[in-house]
C-alpha cells in the first residue's frame, strides 16, 4: 500500500467527520445510587450494592444530573424531549457490573441542536455550524487494568483488575449530526468543535471537563468518499483521543490512513480503532470484533423523565452567557483581532486570560503570558493551561511585579517556573529567592566599572559615539549580576560613568 | 413454525453467555420453537395504535437528591468476589492474543 | 399448653404484649417445629437460629422495659430467598449463588426488623423465581404439607409450605405472574400480590422488574394484613415505589361488611382447563359473596386470551437481562478451566450455575429483545398489556372488585410437568394479567376439592392502591365460610 501525504489524500477524497464526545459531570453523587464520585479515591471504595450491581439492588436517578443534562441540551440549542426513558444496553464486559448499561436508545433527553464554532483559516477564521444529533444520559464503567502479559495492554494480558469507582458516574454523551464539506479543515473542525464544546460545558459548571483525568473523552467517526460522490464511504470509530491536539492528530492520521487504503483499491474495513497517543497513528481494536447486539429495551427499574415545561423555561433562564456571546464581548472589550482572538481559543485559555485581566492584569500582557511562556509549559509537562498550578490572579500578580521593576521579564520567567513547581506565591519566592531585580546602583556601578576596566577597546568605541557597542558591557554587566540587573538602567549608569549621552 | 435452527440456538447461546451441551441444544431447539410459536400469539391483536407499556404505573419523574450517603468497605465490596487482588476484583483475561 | 405454632399471628403478638409467653417461647416452638418436620418438607434453605433467638430475646427485653412494641412483635417469619439479609446466605433459589453473604438488608427484612419481628430463616423457592412448583429449585423440591408427594405451588412454594406447616406464623413471598397467589391457593393459605410499588423492591433479587413485587402469606387474611402494613409503603431506594401511604388494609380486613359492594365474576377465567371441584367452590363462594350483600357482575376481559403469551415474553426478556450479572466476576460461582479468557468463564459458570428453565428463559428473552424480533415479540408483548390494563380499567368501572379460581387445578404430583414447560406455564392463567396490570391480588382458601381433598384458592382482585377492597372482600368471605367451616381449614391437613 503506498502512502499519501495529507494533501495528496485531499485531491481525491473528501472526509465526513461524526464526533461523539463524553462528559463526565460534575454531579455530587453517581447517577443511580449516593455513592461520591470523587476522583483518585482508593479502589473499590466509592462503590455501594447499587453500583457494584448487586443482586436486588436498584438505580435512582441523580436529579442533579438531570438538570445538568438538560442545561447542556439548552445550551447546545437543542429540542427538550417532553417524554423520555432510559434504557438498557445488554452486553458482558467485566468493568460493568449488572453486564448491562443504563443509557438511553432512541429517545435522548435532548436532540436536534447546534453549535457553532470558530476554525482558523488564512483569512482568520470561519464560523461551522456543528448539528448536534443528541445529548442522552449514561453510566460510566469501572476502570480495568491489564496485568501480565508483556505490554500491559488489554491483548496479551493474563488477567485483569477491576476497580468499580467510576462505575456509575454520571456521563452525558453528545453526538453530532454528520459533519460534511469541510475538506481539509476536517482536523481543524473536530479539534475546534471539541474545544467549543469543553468551554461550554465548563462554562456551565457541570463538569470539570479535564481531559487528562478523562472527564472528557472523545470518540471520531470518520469516513471518505470519492469528490463529489453522495454516497458516504465505510467509516472507522477511533475511541481514546483524549486531548485537543489528538482530535486533530488522529483525524488527520485516519483520513491519511484511509485514503491509502482507498488509493490502493482496498476497503476501509468498519472497526473501532483506538488512537496511540506516542505517534498520532491509528490502530484496529477488539479482534474479535462480532455484529453487536446490545437488546435495548426500556429501563423497567427508572421512571420517565417528563420535564415540566416551566422548569425547563427556568434551566434556560439561568444559562450562563453562551461562550461565543462570550467571545465578541471579549474581542471587543480587548480590541484585538480575529486572529489573535483564535489563538486564544484554541489554546483553551479564555477563562484563564479573562480572570487575570480582572485580577488587574493588561489584557495584552495577560495574553502574552498564557499564550505564550505558559502554553510552553503546559506543553512541555503534557497538560492542559488551566490544569498547571498556577491560578490567573498569581499571573497578574507577576506581571504587576514587572511593572513595579520588581521583576524583569528573565525573573518573572523564573518566578512562574517556581509558581507552577509548588515553590509558593510570586512574592514569597521573589523573597525568598533574592530574584528582585538589583536596584543598588552601588553594586551595579561596581559591576560596571569591572567591565569597564575589562574591555578598553569597547569603552573607547563608546566615547568615540559608537553607542551601539555599549552591548557588550552591559551584556558583561547583566553576566555578572546573574540577570537580576535591569538592562535599561546599567545603559544608563554606564553612560553616565563614561559621560556620554545617548 | 419450527424449531429453532442450531445456529440460531447457538448464537442466542453465545449472547447470553451460557454453554450449552448437545443434549441441551436439542431439547431447546424443540421446547423454544414450541413456546415461541406460542408466545407469537401477542401479534394477532396489536396494531400501531396501541401505546406500548413499558411501566406497570403511570408514573414519572421520580428522582433522587444529590447528596453523598454510605458506601461499602472496600473488604466488603470484595468480601463475595471469587478473586481479588490489590483491593480490586480479578477477573480472567479478556481477549485474546492478536 | 398451647401449641404456639398453631397461633395466628395476631394471636402470637397479643399473648407476647400481655405476657401470656415469651417471644423466646414462640420462637423456640417454631424452631422446635421446622427441626421436626423441615427434613419431610424442605422449607428451609436456611435457618437462622441464632439471629431469630436473638431477636426474639430483644422483644422480650423491649416488652420487660414497658417499651413500646410493633403489631407484629415477636411474631415469626419465613423470607423467601430471594430477599438479601445481611449477613444471611441468599441464594435466590440457585446455584450460581451458593455461599453469597449479602452485605445489606433489603427494604422488606429492615422493615420487619424495625417491626420487632423474628426472622426465622430463608425459604425454598423456584430458581430465581421461575416456576410453580418449586421442582426448579437448585436445592431440592418443596414438597406440600398436604399431601408430601406433592408440590407446593411456587416459586414462593417453601413460604406457602413453611406457613401450612405451621413453621412460621408468617411468610414473605414475591409475585411475578401468580408467585405469591398460586402457592396460597394449593396450600390452603393467605398469599397477597400488592399493588405494583405498594412494597419496595429494593433488596429482591430480579426476576422481571416491571411485573415483581412482594407480599405477604398468612393463614388468615387480617394476619397479611399486618404483615402487609409493616412491609409496604414508600421506599426511596425503589423509584417505581408508590409515595401514598398503604391503604386502609387491616382496618378492611376487620370489617367484614360487603354491603353495596359490587364483585364482577370474570367470565374469561373459568371453563375448559378448569378442575370440575375448582370451579364448583368457585360458584359456592360466589354464593356466599352474594347472601353476605354484595352484588355480583359479571365482566369480560377479551384481552386476557393474549395474557399468558404477554407475559412469557415480557418475563423472559427482562429476566434474560436482570440475571446477566450472575457471570462469576464479583460475587457466587466461578468455574474456570485452565487458562480460560473471561468470555468463557462466564459461559460456563452460567452453564453450571442455572438450572434447565432459568436457561429456557434466558434464551427466550434474549432471542424476543433482539433487533430483529424486538417490534414482534417484546414490542407487542407491551402493547398487549396496554390492552390488559385497558380490560381491567373497564371492568372496574362496573365492578368495586373481581374474582376468579386463583389456579385452574389443585396441587399437581412432583415430577408430573417438569418436562413441559407449556403445561407448567398455564398454571399461572388466572395469575398473570393481574401482574401485567399492575393491580392487586390475593388468594385465600376457600374449601377442598371433593375428588382430591386438595385446597381450592379464590382469587380477588383490585384496582390500583385500593388493595384494601380485596381485604374487605378477602376477610368477610374467610369469616363467613370459617363459620360454615367451624374450624380453620388447615386443621383439615394431615397431621406432620
């Protein structure tokens, strides 16, 4: 099979993309029974003879779960079904307890919605209108660990441990509508509609949507078609893409992957494939994958859920502004463009920039430093911005120690790394650190009149008006003072030393 | 109607997770076919009116506050199960080599 | 002395209040009884001497100490094993859940713990509930205290036989499609299937959520009246549990007035399949009903031919799915060979843990819930109960109750339909469509069949929460055929 790059793969196929994405939310309790569902608790300790599926025991349904579900239908524009039943999806899988899931078949909570999201393009960027199929109400399964075997994975493995802990946390899974037309932005779509939809919900409060911890987890359905045929191709599900960057990684690397298969006369084979986060590539799943039969039939144990209209009214009243509402009362207060206001987005640091403007930051430099210096870390450890230790109001107060000349921008650097390292608050480590920008000009005219002996030749250059050799002594200067010296001020002793002026 | 073909009596086994020994496949295959043929009976009297009812009472809504209450030990929770270790359930691989 | 175990239950909680004995006394006399006679019978799967004594020790205290007491203090009760009870092997009939310890009570045992009562033990029962005979019992048959060769009705056949043999003043059963009813009638006792949701089902083992619930057996109906009070109201553990409170069930036990009462006579329930002597009791009761000042109608329910199909496709299927947990992971049987792979763990522990018609079912349900066949079978399964529930809408608007036969035949020789499952299934003809409705049901004895001297069971039936009418209907009837009697019928039971 050959293999096509990306664009090749695009002048002969166009993708159609589906995305199903999981939410854990935020709820207290499990759905069905009062088990917390506190994350990274001991094994087998959150679990109760309901969630360990116990015989005799039985579900009740979370009412706050229920809010959140329709709070997300609401915000995603969907339909509120006036009428709806949970259902069981019969299978056997050890991580799931009664050997069946509650979830819910052809009657969701919510359907019908949309939303819409911005996609980079040359020109800035492109609204899509992402149709949102439905938003129902599920079960988590218990976590498995494979144990044995040589690559600790599930095949090949001798046995596996259960923990039933997430067995029961609440998870409302949102499934678009097909997604069509949208080319070679087909990465770049899922990649912006996962990230849209991960502000949303936090911007709802019903989920911590953490993607590292698995809050929100992210399945792609994707197929390709001949240009301009109107029959969709076979499509692969691709499970496990857990982070932003893999949404556009294992689209694209799926498209590439088909595309070959394709190209080289063959079929795509409908499977689920699971992503490999070390080289962005794809790989087929279960082996012994037979035609599911999952017997949905209504839950007989859960009553339906009929949402009164007024309460329905009421969730809709108290939504919290929608984030692309958000979005142009941000661009505007912050009077930037459409491109910088993207990178924002992706970067998924919004909260993050507007809670460090309101901590009493400059927007330009709250900016700065999440899209910049703290993205770079963020990407260096693998995590997301708002997961790195350090809070927007400790940013702001960094780059308040700048403006005070404090810090210079080479300390502050030093102060967020030593933030984010547990060290404490920026001015407990510029204190305790002696990281204060040296403001002595005793120990500075000191430094300088060192470097000054040390170059004669430059000093004459500089009394001669070549000014701009004046680098390499306060270069010397800043060396000697380990960075703590500000730049503009050991220019302007050294002048004053020398009596020239600029 | 029939018995139930052995294949199709094979797969229901296979879905449900019970083995069954030839003896018990062929009195199924017989006693299934004679009870389904009867139970097919439901189809003479509905029609597309009918509203199925899928709950003994008509009732709806009935939810639960979200408030955190007992949960099990973790010696309790695995006091029943036929293997454990490190405080989880042990259960035998699940697929195959590939 | 008195024979305590011949007491009634309200007789049992009187002379413990007034101190005429001791709740040790009573439950040292039971236990004495199943000791005796338990090996004939095979009523117990387990006897809990030390828990009841304990209890029983407890009332005694409480009572010494002026402490207030429930209705039923002291009194003895059988729970059929299908209910969980902490610390109590539960084994729902069945091997896959030979030695399971549950680690909670559920909602019927704490509540008759709270009442004061003494648990006794747990009692025999169909594999999971599926059968009427108890011959599906993964331990061994029940056999009936009138006739030992044979059945004693089921599933709930060690808590109908533990209660005709005196073993235990009270039992706890559940019905399913006639459970708790049949068992009741070809033992010559009280059995009451509640109103769907008027007994939390939280802590009983499945068997199909949507048709399940518990209820009382007595040896007279004001007995499972109270039993019935302490077990029933709502539960917040079981969504489908009904937040009114338990209707005036003992006070319409006691009243034993049917005047104005109009009982509607269902004519589908009756005719061929019918024992000659069941029917015959059948109209001598009606009779009765009638010089005592009800009015009698009678109604047709067309849609209760389709009942019986209904059922055995809406029982299976949620059965096939409820009993899915039982796959050797967490709790009961293991079997694994070698170095099997989980899939084949499950299959064949679930080969050697259920019996023949717990796998019947499962097959069947699970073949009905398939894509192919759903809309077919378990689609039209529900709309047939729609209809039922429809009939029976219907005929209460002529009629304040029903009535029928509880079963169309007395008890059956052990062994004489375990290999025809059909002929077992119509069994429970007059049972079901109660349980697909919803509504509720009770069977009481109502004379002995001429040509076996087996007990005859008359069923009555009522709407919806008003399962007190049934009561009224219930206690009027069993006083006045008492006095036509002169003594309990069970007094008419060979002597064990």
């Amino acid at each position: 099979m050959t293999n096509l790059s990306f664009d090749d793969a695009l002048t002969r196929f166009e993708p159609t993309l589906g995305l199903e994405v999981h939410v854990e939310l935020n709820t207290a309790t499990k759905v069905f029974c009062a088990c917390p569902t506190s994350f990274g608790s001991e094994p087998n300790t959150n679990v109760c003879p309901v969630c360990l599926g116990l015989p005799g025991s039985l579900p009740t349904l979370n009412e706050k779960a229920v809010e959140s579900i329709i709070r997300i239908g609401l915000a995603l524009n969907c339909q509120i079904a006036p009428w709806s039943r949970m259902a069981r999806k019969n299978y056997f899988y050890p991580d799931m307890p009664k050997d069946f899931q509650i979830s819910q078949y052809d009657e969701p909570i919510c359907f019908d919605g949309y939303l819409d999201v911005l996609v980079p393009d040359q020109d800035g960027s492109t609204t899509v209108r992402i149709g949102i199929e439905r938003v129902h109400l599920e079960e988590d399964t218990g976590k498995l660990t494979h144990a044995g075997g040589s690559t600790g994975r599930i095949h090949g493995a001798d046995y596996s441990l259960v923990d039933y802990n997430r067995a029961g946390i609440p998870l409302v899974e949102i499934v678009t509508k097909v997604i069509d037309g949208t080319k070679h932005a087909a990465p770049l779509v899922a990649k912006a509609y996962v990230s849209a939809l991960r502000d949303l919900v936090r911007n709802l409060g019903v989920s911590d949507v953490r993607m590292e911890e698995g809050s929100l987890r992210c399945d792609a359905n994707l197929s390709l078609k001949p240009i301009g045929s109107e029959t969709l191709g076979t499509r692969t599900e691709t499970k496990n893409v857990n982070s932003l960057r893999s949404v556009e990684r294992a689209v694209r690397s799926e498209m590439v992957r088909q595309a070959a298969v394709l190209d080289s006369g063959q079929k795509v084979r409908q499977e689920t494939r699971h992503f490999q986060e070390s080289d962005g590539s794809t790989s087929p799943g279960r082996s012994k994958e037979q035609a599911e039969e999952y017997r949905y039939f209504p839950e007989p144990d859960l009553l339906p859920i009929a949402p009164d209209a007024a309460w329905v009214a009421k969730l809709k009243s108290e939504l919290p502004e929608a984030p692309a509402a958000k979005r142009e009362r941000l661009q505007a207060a912050w009077g930037i463009s459409d491109f910088e206001m993207i990178s924002v987005i992706n970067s998924g640091g919004i909260d993050l920039v507007e809670k460090t403007i309101a901590a009493g930051c400059d927007q330009a430099a709250a900016r700065k430093w999440w899209m910049g210096e703290l993205s770079r870390i963020a990407n260096e450890l693998d995590q997301e911005l708002e997961s790195l230790s350090i809070s927007p109001k400790q940013v702001a107060e960094v780059e308040s120690l700048i403006q005070s000349g404090t810090l210079n921008d080479k300390l502050a650097r030093v102060v967020i790394a030593a933030v984010i390292n547990g060290e404490g608050s920026p001015a407990e480590i510029v204190a305790n650190q002696n990281l204060a920008v040296v403001s002595d000009d005793t120990a500075l005219l000191a430094a300088i009149d060192v470097a000054i002996t040390q170059s004669p030749d430059v000093v004459a250059k500089i009394k001669e008006g070549k000014l701009q050799a004046a680098g390499a002594v306060i270069g010397a200067v800043m060396k000697a003072t380990k960075g703590q010296a500000d730049a503009a001020k050991v220019r302007q002793l050294l002048f004053e030393r020398l009596g020239v002026s600029e | 109607m029939s018995n139930l073909s052995r294949a199709e009596l094979e797969n229901l086994a296979k879905l449900a997770r019970i083995n069954l020994t030839d003896e018990e496949l062929t009195i199924f295959g017989s006693q299934l076919g004679l009870i389904l043929d009867s139970v097919a009976k439901v189809q003479e009297v509905v029609n597309d009116s009918i509203v199925p009812m899928s709950h003994a009472l008509p009732m709806t809504n009935v939810f639960r506050p979200d408030v955190v209450g007992q949960s099990l030990s973790n010696s309790e929770a695995l006091a029943a199960a036929p293997s454990t270790q490190d405080h989880r359930f042990k259960v035998p691989r699940i697929l195959d080599e590939e | 002395m008195t024979d305590l175990t011949k007491l009634t239950a309200v007789e049992i909680a009187t002379g413990i209040k007034s101190g005429d004995f001791s709740a040790v006394a009573v439950t040292k006399a039971h236990l004495d009884r199943i000791s005796r006679i338990d090996s004939k019978i095979n009523a117990f799967l387990h006897v809990d001497t030390e828990g009841a004594l304990s209890q029983a020790k407890l009332v005694d205290e409480k009572r010494d100490a002026g402490k207030a007491l429930g209705d039923l203090a002291g009194v003895p009760v059988a729970v059929k094993d299908i209910f969980t009870q902490k610390g109590v092997p539960t084994t729902a009939g069945s091997k896959i859940l030979e030695g399971w310890i549950p680690p909670y009570d559920s909602t019927v045992v704490s509540r008759m713990k709270q009442a004061d009562m003494v648990l006794l033990g747990k009692v025999n029962m169909d594999e999971f509930a599926m059968g009427s005979s108890t011959e599906n019992s993964g331990y061994g048959p029940t056999r009936n205290p009138w006739d030992l060769d044979r059945i004693p009705g089921g599933s709930s056949g060690g808590s109908s036989a533990a209660v005709a043999g005196f073993m235990s003043s009270l039992a706890v059963g559940t019905d399913t499609g006639g459970s708790i009813r049949q068992p009741a009638a070809v033992t010559g006792t009280v059995g009451v299937k509640p109103t769907y949701g008027g007994v939390s089902r939280y802590g009983m083992i499945a068997l199909a959520s949507s048709l399940d619930q518990a209820g009382p057996f007595a040896r007279t109906v004001l007995d499972a009246a109270l039993l019935h009070k302490v077990m029933g109201g709502h539960d917040h553990h079981d969504s489908t549990s009904i937040s009114a409170p338990v209707p005036p069930i003992v006070e319409a036990a006691k009243s034993l007035d049917l005047k104005g009462m109009k009982i509607g006579v269902v004519k589908e329930l009756s005719g061929e399949g019918y024992q000659a002597g069941v029917l015959s009791l059948f109209q001598d009761s009606v009779a009765i009903l009638k010089d005592l000042g009800a009015q009698i109608v009678e109604v047709s329910c067309p849609s209760f031919e389709y009942a019986l199909a209904a059922y055995y496709l809406i029982q299976p299927s949620e059965c096939s799915s409820n009993l899915a947990r039982f796959d050797g992971m967490r709790y009961g049987m293991r079997v694994a060979e070698g170095n099997a792979g989980v899939e084949e763990v499950m299959s064949a522990t679930r080969a050697a843990g259920f019996g023949a018609e717990v796998k019947r079912r499962i097959m069947i349900g699970t073949y009905a819930l398939s894509s192919g066949y759903y809309d077919a079978y378990y689609g039209s399964a529900q709309k047939v109960r729609t209809l039922i529930a429809q009939d029976y809408a219907k005929a209460f608007q002529k009629a304040d109750v029903l009535i029928s036969p509880t079963s169309p035949v007395t008890a059956f020789k052990i062994g004489e339909k375990t290999n025809d499952p059909m002929a077992m299934y119509l069994n429970d003809i007059c049972t079901i469509p109660v349980n697909l409705a919803g509504i509720g049901g009770m069977s009481l004895p109502i004379g002995l069949d001429p040509a076996d001297s087996l007990p005859v069971g008359l069923q009555v039936m009522s709407p919806v929460m008003q399962d007190d009418r049934m009561y009224r209907v219930g206690g009027a009837l069993e006083a006045a055929l008492l006095n036509h009697w002169g003594a309990p019928l069970l007094d008419r039971a060979q002597q064990l």
